[in-house]
C-alpha cells in the first residue's frame, strides 16, 4: 500500500466511525417521546468534512507514533467505548 492509498484507506475509517456514530446518535433521538423531539437542537447533526479530516488526522497520528502514554489519553478521550487491550 503506498501512502496515498494509506491515507484515503485512514480517511474513509474516520469517515465510517463518524458516520456510524451519528447513525447511533439519530436512532437514539428517533427513539424519544414526540414531547421531547421539542428540543430538535439536540438531534445530531452529520459529520462535517472538516469533522472527518480531523478525525483522520488523529487516526493517523495514532498509528504512526503511539506510545502507551499517548495510547492512554487516546482511550480516556474516547470515554464510553469498550476497548479491550
């Protein structure tokens, strides 16, 4: 794989964690009650695609030169997924 191939293979990993998070995010708001779909401001909105190359770059800086501090905060921030070491 060359490094292009590498960095859209890194892009399109951001944009389908992105894109199954909103997926997640949009049934867990079709799943409440009409009176409290009031507050539409609280749907979630579609990744940006500033949104999907900033997660890219975090992929990518995760796995060009993690270490096991910086894997540490990379986990604490991603708080509520179950990852297993």
């Amino acid at each position: 794989m060359n490094p292009y191939e590498l960095r859209f293979s890194i892009l399109n990993t951001a944009k389908e964690f992105l894109e199954q998070q909103y997926k997640a995010n949009l049934q867990a708001f079709d799943a409440m009650d009409k009176t409290a779909k009031d507050f539409a401001y609280l749907a979630p909105k579609f990744p940006t695609v500033e949104e999907v190359i900033e997660k890219a770059v975090e992929i990518n800086k995760f796995v060009s030169d993690a270490n096991e501090r910086e894997l540490t905060k990379i986990v604490k921030r991603v708080n509520g997924i179950g990852i297993a070491f």
